[in-house]
C-alpha cells in the first residue's frame, strides 16, 4: 500500500513554505488521536471519520477524551497526561517564554483512518480555518 | 510510524522512537516533552526540505518487575460464578471503584464518560450482548457503534484503575493484566465471539477489528 502512495495523482508536489522565525510563529495543533471535548460527537467508524473535531485552545484538560476507532496504540499515556499526544500546555510554555510566537485559538483533531482522498477536502477546509486564525505553522500529531 | 511517513514524504518530520499513541515520549515529565516538542519545531528553520529527521532520545525503559508483568496483581472476589461473566464484570467493575476515584483525583481528570454511560450500566449491555438480548442502542448509533464506545469507556475506567495502583504499571502490563486476568477482558473476547458471528454488520466490524488488540489476537493465536 505504501508503495502506491507516490503514484498518487497531485501527490507528487512537495510544496516547501519558509515560516516567519520561530520565536514569531503561532502555531496550531492538528492531531488523529481522535480527541475532543466530553460531549462532542465521539468519532464514528473508520472508513466514514473523514469529520474533525475542533479543540478550543481554553478547554480545560478535564473536558479532553478519546474516541479512536483503533485499538492497536496505547491510550494509558494520554489517559496519565494528555500532553503526550496532545502538547498544549509545553506549546503554551514555549509561547511564555517566547521561543514561539503564540499558540492558536483553536486547535482541531481527526480520527486519521480514511483514505487520503477523502480526507483532502476536510484538509482544504481546515487551512483556511487555520489561515483565519493567523496559524503560521501546524504540529501534526499522529498517535 | 517511520515508514509510512517516509513514503507520505511531507516536508517536514521528526521520527521518534516511542510506543505508538505517545508521540512526545513520556506522561508527566514536562522537560522530556519540551525537548521532544522543540525538536520538531527547530524543523520550521531548516532551509530545504523534504526533511525526515531521527529523534535520538529513547524513554526510559520500564522497571524490571514490570517487564516481569507482576506490576498489577488486582484481587478479585470470586464467589460470583464464574460462568456468569456479566456477574462478574458487575463485581469486578465495584472492587476497582476505590482505585479509579484515587486515579480521578490525583489526575484531576478522567478519560471515561464518553459514551455517557455508567460503569454498572456498561456491563449491563455488554451481558445482554453475550446472552443474546441486546440492548436499545445509543441515541442516533449503530449496535456496533454503541458497543464500540461502551467498551472503550469500560476499558478505559479499568486502565485509569490499574494504572493508580502501587508500583506504576507498565503500558504493557497494565495490557496483559486486563486482556488475561480480568473478566472484563474474557467478557471482551466472549463478545468479540458474538458480534463477528452477528448478522448485523456494525457489529462483524466492531468484533472483527476495533475491540481486542492486534498483538492481544496474535498472543491468543500462538498458545
């Protein structure tokens, strides 16, 4: 499966952005932990969770759960300390300190299983989101 | 996993050697994060890319008697009969009740109550699948969609648990302990039984493939 992903049409272009200097940038977080706030939606089967969940960046860590289908990673990590799938809190010390610029508004999650193709559209939907909210960068976080 | 990002080849990734569901190393040690965080950030400075960067720094290994798997000796009573599995996961799910409220405390936090559903009412529905008479499903979910977020919920709660017990278990051993000594984890596979010989295709999906682990399957496959 690996294999095919480089004959991929569109998938061949590797478009390469200078961000402004880090101690500038406001970054976002987008993971496929399949997080969200308790009273979200949970996420559905994989080959439909095309969907995302946004995370506003004042959710109390309380509110934050997991709902990924997949049961072939370890959950006792994020269950101890969601910052080892999901770095808020060290994001909002590096913005303290000023090693970056600021932290998003909002940050988003995906359950990260459909297929490429169904996922652009949500992609392309969320960089303009992102743009809206002055994201310079994003920290992907797969789990 | 490092393969998979080498054949995406996005422009920027740091590749790090950590069990999968924890890309920033280790719980609760905020500097070990940081660093990790740090490196992958440093990327956005690199002046050509595709770059797929190495991150050398390993999480400390677990203690011996982890690995050894004695890490969670939980004690159940067992004057419930044993054929009684929802019985037993009813049992089982109030003998853990005092160690999951000191977990809820000292984290401050819990990871379970997505599905809305009480521990008590979990097993309920979870026996009512194994005794052939299963419950209403979920508001606006399917039969497996309704297990699937049961169980996670009802696994969750054992794992938050086990992890405040003496010692600080392992990832792994609090694993081995719920899917070989637990009722739940027997309740789990007896399901997993049922749901994949189901008519009812959300639940062939559940049981088939997102209730016991890949490598739990493949243990259970070699004894």
């Amino acid at each position: 499966m690996l294999d095919k992903i480089k004959d991929l049409a569109g998938f061949n272009d590797r478009p390469w952005v200078k961000p402004p200097p880090l101690a500038q940038c406001r970054i976002a977080i987008v993971t496929t932990a399949g997080l969200h706030r308790k009273g979200d939606r949970p996420f559905g089967p994989s080959a439909t969770a095309t969907d995302y969940r946004v995370i506003p960046g004042d959710t109390p860590a309380a509110d934050l759960v997991m709902s990924h289908q997949s049961v072939n990673f370890d959950r006792t990590g994020f269950q101890e300390d969601y910052n080892v799938a999901f770095p808020i809190d060290r994001l909002r010390e590096l913005a303290r300190g000023k090693t970056i610029g600021s932290v998003a508004d909002y940050h988003y999650s995906f359950m990260g299983a459909a297929t490429i193709r169904k996922l652009e559209p949500k992609a392309r939907e969320l960089a303009g989101l992102l743009k809206q909210d002055r994201v310079d960068a994003v920290l992907l976080t797969p789990v | 996993m490092r393969e998979h990002t080498a054949a995406i080849n996005p422009p920027r990734a740091l590749w790090v050697p950590y069990i999968l569901g924890r890309p920033f190393g280790v719980p609760n040690d905020a500097a070990f994060q940081r660093r990790v965080l740090l490196a992958v950030l440093r990327l956005l400075e690199v002046p050509a890319g595709p770059v797929l960067a190495d991150y050398p720094e390993d999480a400390p290994p677990p203690a011996a008697d982890e690995i050894d798997g004695v890490a969670c000796p939980v004690s159940f009573d067992h004057a419930v009969d044993e054929r009684d599995l929802g019985a037993l996961l009813a049992r089982e799910i109030e003998e853990l009740a005092p160690w999951h409220d000191l977990a809820v405390q000292r984290r401050g936090r819990t990871t379970t109550g997505v599905s809305g559903v009480a521990q008590g009412e979990a097993a309920r529905i979870i026996a009512s699948c194994l005794n052939g008479a299963p419950a209403s499903n979920l508001a606006g979910m399917s039969a497996g969609e309704t297990l699937k977020i049961v169980c996670d919920d009802l696994r969750a709660y054992y794992y938050e648990a086990a992890a405040a017990r003496p010692g600080a278990p392992s990832a792994s051993a609090i694993q081995r302990w719920f899917w070989n000594d637990t009722a739940a984890g027997r309740a789990f596979l007896a399901l997993q039984k049922v749901c994949i010989a189901s008519n009812d295709k959300s639940l062939q999906v559940f049981g088939g493939n997102t209730l016991v682990p890949r490598a739990i399957m493949h243990t259970l496959a070699e004894r």
